[in-house]
C-alpha cells in the first residue's frame, strides 16, 4: 500500500481507497481515467471578482469571457489540467480566497498551456512568500501605515489605537496589524 495525495484536499490518502477520506472525492475515477487530466471550477469567490478576473487573465483567459464564466455557478473555468498542476493551481486560487474544485476531465490531450501554468503558479508561491499580505483578505493591496498617522492615533485615542499598534494596512478591507 503506497500514500498518494488527493487531488482535491492535497491530503494523504491510501492508494488503494475508492474515495478520499477526508474531502469524499472519488479516487477511483481518478485511477481508472488514463490519461488523469481535470477540469477546474470555482465555488466562491472571497475576494474582489475583477481580481480574480485579473488572476485567470495569467491563466489564458481573457476578461469578457472570464467575467460571463465567473457569473455563471459551476462553469468549467480550466480545462485539461495534468494532475500534477492541481495542487499548485488549488493553492494559488486559495491565495487570493477563491474556493475551487477539479472534476474528472473528459479532455484525451492535456491543455497546451499546462507547463505554462505551472510555471506561473510556482513563481507566484515563491515570490508571495516574501511579500506582505493582509491576514484577512489576503490581498496584496496594502499600505504602510506612517508615523504621522500614529501620531494622530496617540493623540486622539491614546495607546489603544489601532493605527498606532500596528504596521500596515489592506486598501481593500481596512484591516491593521
């Protein structure tokens, strides 16, 4: 008995299991499909719709077709995805608060633009590792807050302000920390 990951939870499951343990997806479909090629949906989106728009633009997709495919509930967004990208492309959706699902693809040839995409979504983990992000949203967006305003923050609400504890701020939710 040999651990594979599954493809829609990333978590280790037996080989010889007929579904993941932990999120139900059906492995057996995955192991008899030869070519084991998937097709990408998107659940929800958390974050701002013209920011995923922009994320799936990386991805091929251009913005009038990615913003009718976003307005319609279980589309099919990517297509023929090797299963070796799922995880990366899982993770870098989750990034930006998107919640995603793969399916078994009836694709025979793999999406031209598979090493593409997993170049693409390797730089971006490593890149957004040392970058600053919002705890909450996640977002990139964000600023620094200026001395100057923590000075204003002291002076108007003494040390329990949160500007004058805290080191940025998310243009997109307001959060400091």
């Amino acid at each position: 008995m040999a651990l594979i990951n599954c493809p829609e939870c990333g978590k280790q499951i037996s080989d010889k299991s007929s579904v993941c343990i932990h999120c139900g997806y059906p492995i057996s479909t995955m192991q008899e499909k030869e070519n084991n090629l998937f097709d990408m949906t998107i659940n929800s989106i958390g974050g701002a719709k013209s920011f995923i728009v922009a994320v799936l633009k990386n991805f091929g997709i251009q913005k009038a077709e990615a913003t009718k495919l976003l307005d319609k509930n279980g589309s099919i967004i990517l297509g023929g995805i090797k299963e070796e990208n799922v995880q990366y492309i899982k993770e870098h959706f989750e990034a930006d608060n998107c919640s995603v699902s793969f399916i078994p693809s009836k694709h025979t040839e793999p999406n031209p633009l598979n090493d593409t995409w997993y170049n693409y979504t390797y730089k971006f983990h490593e890149r957004r590792a040392h970058i600053p992000h919002c705890p909450t949203c996640g977002s990139t967006n964000i600023k620094t807050i200026s001395f100057t305003r923590k000075a204003v923050g002291v002076a108007t609400l003494g040390i329990f302000s949160k500007s004058a504890r805290s080191q940025f701020q998310c243009k997109d939710c307001g959060y400091k920390w």
